[in-house]
C-alpha cells in the first residue's frame, strides 16, 4: 500500500509531504467558516459592541484616533477592515487627517513602505499617516504613571497622548502570554525596548534555576504574569476601543469581535479556546508540524511558537519535524549568541543576570531541542540549525528514514497543518 501523502503550508506555498514511516493522525478540528463579508461583520461589531458604547458614539468630532496595527509577522485580516473602520470614523466626524496608524513592532525590524501598504492595502496607505512604533526613540515615550505594577512601563505617546486609541489584530495561542492579540498590542507592541525586556522577564520564575512561569503558557490567562501585566497596562491607556479578529485557515477572517478592550477580548479568548484546542488521548512519539506558512514561517522566532505547540503533543524524548522557510532568517540578530552558553542551566543563570528576549526564545529553543528529536527543514544554512540543537533536514525523506530506523514503520504519530494555530490537550491533563 502506497504511503499517504499530506499538502502543508510552507512559505508562500505547500509541500507535499509523503509519509514515509508511521501512521498519522491529523490534528485540525474543522475551524469556524470563513465570513463571506468581514465588512458587514465589523459594522455590525462596531454597532453593537461587547460592553462598550458603539465606536461612532466614542469619539467627537475632530478627535485625534490612533488604530494601532499589528506588523507583517501577524496575520490579522486589517486590510479588509480598514476601509471600513476608516468610514464609520468619518461619518462621526473624525477626517482621514485626523488618523494615524501606528505600527506596533515590539523589538521587531523596522518595515519598508511597500510592507506599510501590503498590510493597510495601497489606498488606506495613501489615505492617512502611519508610521512604525520605534522602541529605541525615548523621546516618543511615556510612563504609564499611577500605581500597580505596571506604572514605570514606558509606551509610544501616540496611544497616550490622543482622544481615542483603536487596538486591533487577532486572537490566538501565545507560548507565553496565553493569548495573542488585545492587550499586547500595547504591551509589548508599542512599548520601549527596556518594558519589552521587562515584560518578557516575567515569563521566568523567580528561582534561577527553575526555568519558565509555571503559567506563562499557552492558553493560560489565570496566574500569568505576562497577561497581567499586559492587562494592567492596556487599562492605564485613558480610551480605548478593541478590533480583534479570530484568523482561520487560509488566511481568511473567521470573526471579528469588537468593543470593550478587556471584555471583548475575554470574549474572544474564550472563542478562540473553544475553536482551537485539539483534545488528544496521549502524546505520540512522532509530531509533523508546520509552521503555517508565511507570515508565521518567516523566521526562526516565529517558527518556534510552532514547535511549543507541537511539542505539546509529543512523547518526552519524541521526534518532531518543523516545516519552516524561515525567508527572513533567524529574526533576532542576537538570537545565535545565546547557544555558546554550554548548557541550559548556564543558559538560564545569563537570563536572570542580564535578560534579553532574543535570549529567552533561545532558551525555549534549547528546551525542546534537548527533550525531544527537533527535525528542521527550513532554507536556513545547515551549521546555523545545528547551532541551535535542532537538526537540519535538506529532504523530509530523511527524517522519515530516522523515524523507521527507531521506531519502525508502524509508529504512530500526530501531523500539525498550521502548529501555531491550534493546541494539543492532553484529554486526561484538561
């Protein structure tokens, strides 16, 4: 019998993967339905929106509104909503010149003017200013003041210095923050360089050698730090209105949710949750994952939100393969440093006396590469791969050649289609 043959997402395209060894099972629950007109769904949602009074009721006209906009490295479908959000402002009153996109990139590359219209599309482009959140400019910063422990964070004056503050993206799985989109848009999107490393260092336990937040994980909220954090300084920004979407496969807007930043994106986690958890009998010790494709493949620190999904439901010293193009490199220039430390215990002892992001996704780089078989076949340089701890596969031909040598060609196993998207749940640990 032939073996069976799976089409995943890579870059902008699929690879045909076949099966070589193993019987796979395929963990993609049928997502919502795409919309068949997302801008209907957001005039509705900004009509009637969760806990909030509707967006034309929340400004005066000649306010000064800044929609914060997530970078290329999400997938959040604003460029079918813009025009619309951007006339539901008009007809309150607020002109396109009255109008600023900002950009929030965290400690992400600054983006080129073709990059700003592919995600605002041409016209909205053309229509009102915008511009990257820079985290280096400290003149363009503010604390956020007052008290809680999110007072000394410093975010761009855009979102604190005008009349009304629009957040958009779109909701998901984050391996530390339980939950991408809301809140985060603000902090770490348009946050200072010292509250980005600030904020990521309490993904960290307190002991040294402890290694991550218990609840720093995905889908966690209740005792996470991170989204603590997070909430708390989205609610010292004085008004604000939440546009979130929840993304489903093919890039497409499944839904658009709407109103009161932390209500509606309570609501939003709780239907994203919902949609997007896969319960699993046990964990397998064969995972095939892809990262989903562009943008969510772009670079190796995307890509490894992929692997903390997929290492969710593998077998501890397992073996997993990452389909990840990874165009754009790594995604952080310091990110290779921290694999000269020798071991994961030195690895952590470097975080907690000088904390840097690039150094924290190292680490969890290093953590799934040590407890299980990480397999990458990406177009990165082969030596840089192996630098990581992972091993470069050029043909996944090879990987199920290691997969038969092991276990034999009857090892059962779980294939991911877009890992980031979803997450595994142990049935018996739920």
């Amino acid at each position: 019998m032939s073996a069976a043959t799976v089409a995943l997402p890579y870059g902008d395209s699929q690879l045909r993967v076949v099966l070589g060894a193993g019987r796979f099972t395929t963990l993609a629950p049928v997502p919502p339905p795409a919309l068949d007109d997302p801008s209907l769904a957001l005039r509705t949602a900004l009509a009637t929106p969760i806990a909030s009074p509707p967006l034309a009721a929340c400004v005066r006209p000649g306010d000064r509104v800044t929609i914060v906009v997530a970078d290329g490295t999400r997938a959040t479908g604003i460029r079918a909503l813009m025009p619309t959000l951007l006339t539901v402002l008009e007809h309150a009153g607020v002109a396109d010149a009255r109008v600023r996109v900002l950009f929030a990139l965290g400690i992400h590359r600054r983006q080129t003017a073709a990059e700003h219209a592919a995600i605002l599309g041409p016209e909205v482009a053309a229509r009102v200013a915008h511009a990257d959140h820079d985290c280096d400019d400290d003149a363009t910063h503010v604390a956020l003041g007052g008290d809680g422990p999110a007072a000394t964070f410093r975010l761009n004056r855009g979102v604190l210095d005008g009349d009304l503050v629009v957040v958009t993206g779109a909701l998901g799985f984050h391996y530390l923050a339980g939950f991408g989109g809301g809140r985060k848009a603000l902090l770490p999107g348009v946050a200072a360089r010292a509250s980005v490393q600030a904020f990521h260092r309490h993904s960290l336990a307190a002991d040294p050698g402890a290694g991550r937040h218990v609840a720093a994980a995905p889908g966690v909220r209740a005792g996470n730090p991170l989204d603590a954090l997070a909430t708390a300084a989205a609610a010292r920004v004085p008004r604000t209105f939440l546009v979130n979407t929840i993304m489903v496969p093919g890039g497409r807007i499944g839904a658009v949710l709407a109103g009161d930043v932390h209500a509606a994106f309570t609501r939003g986690c709780d239907a994203y949750r919902a949609a997007f958890t896969v319960p699993i009998a046990t964990r397998r010790p064969v995972v095939i994952v892809s990262a989903g494709g562009a943008p969510r493949d772009g670079d190796l620190v995307q890509t490894q939100k992929a692997i903390a999904a997929a290492a969710a439901a593998l077998a501890p010293g397992g073996m997993m393969l990452v389909l990840a193009r990874c165009a754009e490199g790594t995604g952080q220039a310091e990110l290779l440093r921290w694999f000269t430390h020798p071991d994961r215990a030195a690895h952590l002892r470097a975080l907690h006396e000088a904390f840097s992001v690039p150094g924290q996704t190292a680490l969890a780089l290093r953590e799934h590469a040590e407890r299980a078989e990480v397999y990458l076949h990406s177009t990165l340089p082969p030596d840089l791969v192996a630098r990581t701890g992972m091993r470069p596969v050029a043909c996944v031909e090879d990987f199920f050649a290691a997969v038969a040598r092991r276990h034999g060609r009857d090892v059962e196993g779980y294939v991911l289609p877009e890992g980031a998207r979803y997450l595994p749940v142990v049935e018996a640990e739920a």
